[in-house]
C-alpha cells in the first residue's frame, strides 16, 4: 500500500504512525546486536582485500551477499586460489541454514505478497531472526510485524556496509605498513559470537539435534579442504533439522495464531 494511499484512508496517519512505531522498535531491539556485529564487518573488509578482492568487490560483496559467515568463508576461498564454482557452492550451502529459520517465521510472515517476502529474505540474518523470532513469540497478535522485521533488518545491513567501509580502510592501511591482519587469527571471533547468539535458542529437540550434527560433522571433516568440512556440517545440520521437525512438530510457540486473530492470513490482518 502507498504512502499516498494509507493517508487518504480513514486512520490513514494513525496506521503509519503505528507502524512507524513499530519499525523503530524493531531497530532499537537489534541496537546490541549492532555493536556486536561492527567488529565482524570491519575484520571482513580487512581480511578480504588482504587476501586479494577488491576494495569494490569486497563492498559489492556485503551489499549484495550480506551474509557475514559465508563472506568470510569466500574471502579465505579466494586467499587459497579456490575457483569461483567452489566459491559460489560452499556460500550457498552455509547459507542454507535460513531455510530452518524459515520454519519458525512463516506463520508470522506466510499472509505477505512477494513484495515483502523477497526484501525480507534477503536482509534476514542471524541476529535478526534471534530479535524477530523473539519479539513474534512474546507478541503473537500484534499487527504490523513485517514492520517490526524490516527495522531490525535494515539495522543490521546498513551497520553491516558501514563497517565493511571501515574495514576495508584499515585493511588497505595494514598492507600499506606491512602487516596482514589474516595471521591476527581476528575471524575466530565470529563463530564464537555465533555461538554465543545460539546457545539461549536451544530450547527445542529439532534446535538440538540440528546443532549436535552440524556440530560433529565440522569436527570430523575439520581437515577436509578448501571448508569442504564446513559443507557437509551445513548439509547435514538443514538435513537433520527438517528431519527433527518432522518427528517434533514446532510447538505452540511457533504455531499459526487461532483463525481470525491478529496475525493470521484472515481477514483481521492489515493490509501490508
């Protein structure tokens, strides 16, 4: 709906009010998250014109992957001479794991056309997903929740942009005096931020046992090249958690509102 339109409706500027609200507060709860992540953007930009992208590319990069962990995984393809199919195939399947979050997200979100649900997808994250999926659970029929993921999203990219800028600054002044930030060992903090994020959201038997698989097959295949370890933890950890959800159905957490509430795709929803 246009902004010209929401105004000539009656309750035209209380609706967008409301959801002016609701926006920013989804950007306020993502605020801790932000200061987290700033690290983790500048240490990508850093570590990835030192191992031979562009300042451009690496920009392009976080602009148009926006996916921090299998960034950095790219970044250290690229540093080993990886060709670009490896490349492009090791990110997707890291990336594979926003379909379990798709899980929990969809009875909030399945009533939205595609104009919604593609932006949407596209700026979904770790950190997000924990904000949203949080907020969903504690408010189940409150209305404009599309806005409440939008701010939390947008937080997160342009955060994530500003700090790849940064970092790639300091990577290019690094290499100007000598030193190579790759050695400093700095991307470890990232799988340990994840771990961090994750921990607290282990409430579930599919959560777990999707976690304990991926979590043993990195170990095994931790030798493996060229993050090939990494692919299979990805593959199995997606695989074993569809399978989980299956023999435990999402609980009532994560379950449709009653028909006719707030938040289902029946005739009390707003108009997105």
């Amino acid at each position: 709906m246009s902004a010209s339109t929401d105004l000539s409706h009656p309750g035209g500027p209380a609706l967008a009010d409301s959801r002016g609200r609701t926006f920013w507060a989804g950007v306020r709860a993502t605020i801790p998250l932000l200061v987290g992540a700033s690290p983790f953007g500048m240490v990508f930009g850093a570590v990835a014109v030192q191992s031979g992208l562009s300042p451009a590319a690496t920009q392009a990069m976080s602009a148009l992957v926006f996916a921090g962990s299998a960034q950095f995984i790219a970044a250290g393809l690229v540093a080993t001479g990886a060709g670009t199919a490896l490349i492009v195939l090791t990110t997707l399947i890291v990336n594979l794991r926003h379909a379990l979050y798709g899980l929990p997200l969809a009875p909030h979100l399945r009533h939205l056309p595609q104009r919604w649900l593609a932006p949407l997808a596209f700026w979904l994250t770790d950190e997000s997903f924990l904000v949203v999926i949080e907020h969903y659970r504690q408010q189940r029929n409150a209305v404009h929740k599309q806005w409440y993921f939008l701010g939390s999203a947008l937080a997160m990219y342009v955060n994530w942009q500003i700090w790849t800028y940064v970092g790639v600054r300091a990577g290019r002044a690094g290499a100007t005096l000598g030193l190579d930030l790759r050695t400093w060992g700095l991307e470890f903090a990232l799988p340990l931020t994840f771990i961090g994020m994750l921990v607290p959201t282990l409430g579930s038997r599919p959560m777990v046992a999707c976690v304990a698989a991926a979590g043993l097959t990195a170990l095994l295949g931790a030798e493996l090249p060229h993050q090939l370890g990494l692919m299979a933890a990805a593959l199995v950890g997606v695989a074993v958690g569809f399978g989980a959800e299956l023999c435990w159905p999402v609980g009532e957490e994560g379950a449709a509102p009653p028909a006719g509430q707030p938040g289902d795709s029946g005739a009390n929803y707003e108009q997105p």
